[in-house]
C-alpha cells in the first residue's frame, strides 16, 4: 500500500511538472473569468437534453420492436425549439432525420424516408459528419428499396432493382466525399 501510495504521489509529481513546463495553449488563465461568448446558452442546453431524452425514448422502442412509437419520439426532436442561428439545432435535427429515415425504411415506408432526408440535405447550411450520414442512409434507403423489389419480383422490376442500387452507391460515395473533405480540413486546421 504504501508503495503503490509512493508511485501515484510521483506520478502526480511528474504530471504536474510536465503541465507546468509546457507552453500555455492559450493566453486565457486559470482564474480568468469566462467570455460570455463561450458560455453554452442555458436555451440551447435545455433542447439537446430534450433532444437526448427523445432520442433515448426511441432506442428503447426500437430495441422493444416498438417502431411506430420510436418514430413518434423521433419526430418530436423535429419539433424542438433551438435557439435562432443555433449551428448545433442542424446538426441535432439532421442526427434525427437520419435516425428517422431509418425507421420509416424499417418500416416499409420508402417514399416518406426518402422526403425526410432529402429534406434535411436540402436544409443543411453547410457540410458536416451529420449531412454525410444523410447520405449515408440515403444510400441505405435505395438499397432497401432494391432489395424489397427484388423479394416482389415484378415484371421489369430488375431496372428498377438496378437503378435503386446504382442510387445507393452515388449516395454512399456523397458521403465519403463529404467525410474526406472534412477529414482534410481537420488535418489542415490542425498544422
């Protein structure tokens, strides 16, 4: 005990040692008051825990085979308040209108989870890992699609089979185009 008590106090030692030497990584110190500009507004914190919750909801339907009732809870973070010019109130709503198309493909319902992520692409403002999952299950969505024609087997249906996968395989490569631009910008953010 009493050497294991010796090693954390020189670990400890040495870790203070370390942070001390270092350069500070920003001119800020530690007893400086907060720039009201980096405080998370209270608005913004109460819908991402309401986003959360809703979300939570959801996965429990969903892991209870309980569809219908996870879409209902997914549809409610649509319909949260964010705060105006809020860029997380995007990114949340495009997280759910993934997870929304998700359901409804699981579902049956092609068209309605198309719309719902056509429409968050539509609406984004700009690129992020959120936009890039909109493809990603844009991409899931044909490939759904192409499989439940192929299990109907319709007369003609191999073009429709053929073009829903070629679909599925723009919208994926969409995704990895945006996730590769974004992988970029943060290594040259980061030099």
């Amino acid at each position: 005990m009493k050497r294991l008590t010796t090693s954390l106090g020189l670990a400890l030692a040495l870790l203070v040692a370390a942070c001390t030497d270092r350069e500070p990584s920003s001119t800020r110190t530690v007893t400086e008051v907060a720039d009201p500009a980096d405080v998370i507004d209270e608005e913004l914190m109460l819908a991402l825990a309401q986003a959360k919750n809703f979300h939570q909801k959801a996965k429990v339907y969903r892991s209870d085979d309980n569809l219908p009732a996870a879409t209902a809870a997914v549809r409610q973070i649509l319909s949260l308040r964010f705060p105006a010019n809020a860029p997380e109130a995007e990114d949340v709503r495009n997280d759910a209108r993934a997870l929304l198309g998700k359901l409804l493909y699981e579902q049956g319902q092609f068209d309605e989870a198309m719309r719902t992520v056509t429409e968050g692409i539509a609406q984004s403002s700009r690129e992020s890992f959120f936009v890039a999952n909109l493809y990603t299950v844009k991409g899931e969505i044909h490939h759904a699609k192409a499989k439940a024609l192929a299990a109907a087997t319709p007369p003609g249906a191999p073009e429709q089979i053929k073009a829903e996968s070629h679909a599925a395989i723009d919208a994926l490569e969409k995704s990895n185009l945006i996730i590769e631009a974004l992988q970029k910008k943060l290594i040259k953010e980061r030099r």
